[in-house]
C-alpha cells in the first residue's frame, strides 16, 4: 500500500473486492455454505484463505478476493441482519430445497429488496432425501422471487454445503456479479465503513469488528463510530492477525474504544484525535438540538386526517439559476396527501448548517445540484436518518425527490371495489346465516374479499364469506360470468336479486 499524506491527496481509485451477505432461514445452511467456503480455501500460509473470526470472512478464489458477512438468523438479531444487507455489496439467499420458502426467508429478502443490491439464491441441502428442487423453485416463484428460465432474472445456483457441490459455480457468480457492479474504492482516502459487531474482553476492553467499505486506515489515527472513538494501536486483520494498515474490502478489528459502538452504525477514519473529538462533540451537539425539539410540532408530522404530510427540504446549488430551476420543477411534484416544504435553499456546499436545521426530523431531505457535501455532515445525517443526495442533472435530481416523496407517505389502508355479484337464489337462511347461489356480473372475487349488501342504493351490512364453492369444489377466486354457490354471514337477510359490491382493502 503507497503511503498516504496531507500533500499526497490525488484520487486513488481502484476495483474492490465484493462484500456479500449470507441470508437465509436459521435452519437452511448459511454457516454450513460458509464452513465449506473456509475449509476449501484455508491454507497455511498467511496469504488467501477463510478464517471466521466474529462476524466477518475473507475468501481467496480464482485469486479473487471475496469478503463474507454471516448474518444471523435469529430472530433478535433482525436488525443486525436488515444492516448486513445495507453494508453488502451483493447478497446470497439461501434457501432448502427440502423446507422450501420460510418466514426468515422472506424477512431476509424483504432487507435485500430495500437495500437494492442485486442477489443469488443458493438452493441448499439438494443431496437430501427429501429435496424437491422443483417445489422449492416454485415456492419461490409463489413468494415473487422470479428465477433466470423461469420468466424472472434473478440467478440462482442448486448447491450442497455439506457436500460442496457447485459451490464453485456459486463463487463465480458472485465474482460476476462484482464485475457487473464495478465496485470501487479511493485508496487515498480516510477510511469509512460499518461496524459488524462489538464485544468488551475483560483484558483487552472495547473491541469492534467493522467491514472497511472505502479508503485505508493504518495505526496511529483514530476511529469513530457515532459517540464511541478508539486510538488504532492494536489493529488485527480477518484472521485476528495484527497489522500495520489495511484497504477497503477488509474485514478489520479495532480494540481500545471508549464506549461500545453499535453494530450495524457507521464508522469514519480520522488523523489524529483532535479531529476525531471535534466531530463526536458536533454530533452530541446535534442530539442535544434533537431533545430540545423533541416535544415541538415537527414540520412533518400529521396533523389532521384531512391535511397534506408536509416535508421539509433543502435545496443547494452551484448557481441561483439551478436553484430557481429546481424550484420551478418542484412544483410539479406532489400527490393527495404529501408535498415538500422548501426550509432553505441557497448557492454553495451543503454542510452543518443545514444538516442543523432538520436533526429533528428523520423525514428531512437535503439536495445537492452540481455541488459537494462534506462526508462528515453525510455520516451525521446517516445517524438522524436524513437523505443527502447530490446530482448533476436535474430530471435525475426530480425523479428522486417524486420516488422519495411517494416512499414518505404513509401508506393507508382503502376499500377498493374489484367486482360485481347478483344473487340467483337464496337455498336457505338461518338467524344471519345462509346458503345462496350468485354469479359474477364484473371483476372477481376471493373467499377473503369483503362483501356490502346495499338495497335500493342504501346501505344494510357488510358480508363475511364463510365457504365459497363452484360446482362441488371449493375455490379460492371466481371470476367474471363465473357461477358459484357460497355460504355467508350477514346482519340483514338476504334475497334472490340482490346486487353485492366485492371489496378488497389495498394499501394506498
């Protein structure tokens, strides 16, 4: 590694190794998929290899260098895992082809879908008497996860841990995907990253594996993780070996913090500890603006269900024209219930300032056109959960703030009306049950849909359905000039030509 300065600041920017995330029910092989990895890739030597150490792996395959992050499957650990998708590069889903698609699955791709990194299932345990690959497949596609051949895109190898088989295919998927992503890295900058865990040794104290994601860190400096700051004296590697300095794409343990830092959190590189104490005082300043407001009215909060969510926003730009500009596409932007309030906007850099007016409200959003914002001001607002982005073409920059706006408001749930029945004949009625026979005039309807009983345009009772048959069979769905008999419960008897509205609450 060439020695970093003051004077030396060129951009360094090179290809990195990918961080991938090994996701996946408790019970379906993640720690067996990894097991195999580094037992196929130790060596004696210090060079390549897999050594567990914490949270964190490094792999050398087809001299390619792979970082691992084994996150939990329990279900206490579900913040860490939703974490390990946002830190990863890529993600490895795996799933048994004996178990199929489980709830721990879905939560694991839930993380994977809103970090939007791409992903590789791993169909696992297919040496298993019980495997059934195709079900498992289809089970998938059940859960929208659309595989390559199977009318999606999402690629996926069939894979044994305990064997090995086609774990090599798997590598290099995960090594062509990196190279569809191009990852890079600026080796002349300070270190950043993400903490994967932290632990207190009653000898050696505070320590913290991270995942170095850019620049370098090397003995001497400091490390800072939201309040928690650490001296780099002792610095060990993957395999708990010390080192002088590492790159982006290593998986790193530093030991000697004040406080423990939370895994998951952000960590930034600093020269020396001056530098590192002023940014932690400029955070607990920014916590201490977030309590005095606390009990204030946020811009954005909901007031009455019949007004607009109001959202802040700052705009920054390199010139009063663009700033003008954006205001004026700012406009077209808007739905029913939301909108954006501009607090600020202005020419130059964005910077603390900004940041300072809206630490209180995690739905702020600050936007820069053609213009820098300092990545100390970027880690804070990561904290508050405040969204910094920078563009240099204006639809870009518009088409955020509309997706951005549509993920702010808060979804509700409506009635929406999907069908149409009329009833042939009532067979019988008891008290507010009943058996009647009907057809589908428009739409569709489920065994799950909602049913309104109106008569002469008024309103009688809302209708549970509690069997719904075609033929002899029970079904699901009927659907449009379909006939069907169905067993319902209702406040209000009803009669042969009756017209019922099929509804179905959508969240909106």
């Amino acid at each position: 590694m060439a020695k970093k300065n003051k004077k030396n600041n060129e951009p360094k920017i090179v290809s990195r190794a990918p961080v991938v995330a090994v996701m996946g029910h408790i019970d379906h092989g993640k720690s067996t998929l990894l097991d195999y990895i580094r037992k196929e890739n130790t060596v004696d030597k210090e060079a390549g290899g897999i050594t567990q150490h914490v949270a964190g792996y490094e792999a050398v395959y087809n001299d390619e260098k792979i970082v691992f992050i084994d996150t939990p499957g329990h279900e206490a650990f579900a913040a860490a895992r939703s974490r390990g998708a946002n830190i990863a590069d890529i993600a490895v889903l795996v799933v048994s082809a004996e178990d199929g698609v489980k709830e721990q699955t879905l939560g694991a791709l839930k993380f994977i879908q809103d970090s939007k990194i791409p992903f590789i299932v791993a169909i696992n345990k297919i040496d298993k008497p019980n495997a059934d690959i195709n079900k498992t497949k289809n089970t998938l596609i059940e859960h929208g996860i659309y595989l390559e051949g199977m009318g999606g895109d999402i690629p996926f190898i069939e894979v044994s841990a305990l064997k090995g088989t086609n774990i090599d295919k798997l590598l290099d998927l995960i090594l062509l995907t990196a190279e569809v992503e191009d990852l890079k890295a600026d080796l002349s900058k300070l270190g950043s990253g993400y903490v994967l865990e932290s632990k207190l040794d009653s000898k050696r104290g505070i320590s913290a594996t991270m995942i170095l994601k850019d620049g370098y860190i090397k003995t001497g400096q400091f490390v800072v993780s939201n309040t928690a700051m650490s001296p780099v004296r002792i610095l060990e590697d993957f395999q708990a070996k010390g080192i002088k300095e590492a790159e982006a794409s290593s998986v790193i343990v530093v030991t000697g913090f004040d406080e423990n830092p939370e895994a998951g959190g952000s960590f930034i590189v600093f020269e020396n500890k001056k530098e590192a104490q002023k940014y932690i005082d400029e955070i607990k300043e920014l916590e201490e603006i977030q309590k005095q407001e606390e009990n204030s009215k946020p811009i954005s909060r909901r007031r009455r269900k019949e007004e607009k969510n109001i959202f802040p926003l700052i705009i920054k730009a390199d010139a009063q024209g663009s700033v003008d500009a954006i205001l004026h596409q700012l406009k077209k932007i808007n739905n029913e219930r939301s909108e954006y309030k501009v607090v600020m906007s202005g020419v130059g850099n964005i910077g603390d300032k900004e940041l300072k007016m809206l630490v209180a409200d995690s739905n702020a959003t600050i936007v820069g056109f053609n213009v820098k914002s300092d990545r100390k001001v970027e880690m804070q607002a990561e904290k508050f959960g405040i969204d910094i982005k920078n563009f240099d073409i204006i639809y870009k920059l518009e088409e955020y703030l509309e997706e951005r706006l549509e993920k702010l408001t808060p979804k509700e749930m409506v009635e929406e009306r999907v069908g149409e029945i009329k009833i042939l004949k009532v067979f019988s009625w008891n008290k507010n049950e009943g058996v009647i026979g009907g057809e589908v005039l428009d739409g569709e309807m489920t065994k799950d849909d909602k049913i309104k009983l109106s008569r002469r345009g008024i309103f009688l009772s809302d209708v549970e359905i509690l069997n719904l048959q075609k033929g002899k069979q029970k079904v699901e769905k009927v659907l449009k000039e379909d006939q069907f008999g169905l067993n319902v419960k209702s406040d209000y008897e009803i009669i042969d030509g009756d017209i019922l509205e099929v509804v179905r609450e959508v969240e909106k």
